[in-house]
C-alpha cells in the first residue's frame, strides 16, 4: 500500500496555474525569485538616466520593478476575486495576463534602449516619452484588470 504525501502547499496549483491569482503569482514570484539571485550571485549594474543624472542600479532591482505589477495583481485577484468566490472570464484574465508581459517586455525595451544610448554616446532620450508609454500600457492593464472583475460571476456548485 503506498503512502501518499499531502499537499500542503498546494504545489501543482503553482505549477500549472489556472486562476488569475496563480498565473499572476507565478510571474511574480519568478521576477523576484530571479531578482534576489541576480543581487547575490551576479551583482552587475545598469546605468540608469533618471533626473538628469546617471544613478547605478542594480540588475535584480530591474527584475524586481518588472514584478510589481504581476504582484499588485495577484493580490487584487485574491481580495477581489476569489475570497468572494468568485471566478472571472478566462479569456479576460489572459488577455489581462498578456498585456501585463507585453509591459514587462516593454520595460525591458526602455532599459536597453537607455543602455544602447548611453554606449553609443547619442543624446540622453526624452524619458518622458518612455515613462508616458509605461504609464499608459500600466493604465491599459488597471483597465483590463476592472473589466475581468466586471466578467466575475459565482462559481457553480457541481
């Protein structure tokens, strides 16, 4: 008769995610995950124009900016969503869930283009261009977030 372990932490709902709260999570934890190791074991930095001035920063700092929003929204899925019992349109979430990483490829577009920039010794770029450009994909993924909550419905009791 073989012993079988429980679950406790609920291990295969992390890695094979199918609420919003999960998909979201996975990322997250990812970025930071990644971000930590990235301080520890590679400590390499980034030259970052930012005020009219040059600030080092290090690369799992970077990773960790990418995690915030993927963060944000599994908490929001969490409080909103499922402590409610409540489940959102699959296809909102994904649609939700990929404009989230076309804003963290974005992110990643803005850093090496300020790198490519700054070694290629072309003028500083206007960074309010860029950070309205984060700004409104951030503001487009708060927007698909409310309507996803807005396609919430009871989940059914089979």
């Amino acid at each position: 008769m073989a012993i079988v372990a429980k679950d406790k932490i609920g291990w295969a709902k992390w890695l094979n995610p199918t609420t919003a709260r999960h998909q979201f999570g996975t990322v997250a934890i990812f970025l930071l995950a990644g971000g930590m190791l990235l301080l520890v074991v590679m400590p390499s930095r980034l030259l970052v124009p930012w005020s009219g001035a040059l600030h080092y920063v290090p690369m799992g700092v970077l990773w960790w900016l990418g995690a915030l929003p993927f963060c944000l929204f599994a908490i929001l899925y969490w409080l909103f969503v499922e402590r409610c019992g409540l489940v959102c349109s699959k296809r909102m979430v994904n649609i939700h869930f990929a404009l989230t990483v076309v804003w963290l490829l974005d992110l990643v577009r803005l850093v090496f283009s300020w790198q490519n920039s700054l070694l290629a010794r072309l003028p500083v770029l206007q960074l309010s261009d860029y950070i309205v450009e984060i700004g409104i994909l951030f503001a487009v993924c708060c927007v698909f977030f409310l309507l996803a909550l807005g396609s919430a419905h009871r989940e059914e009791v089979k």
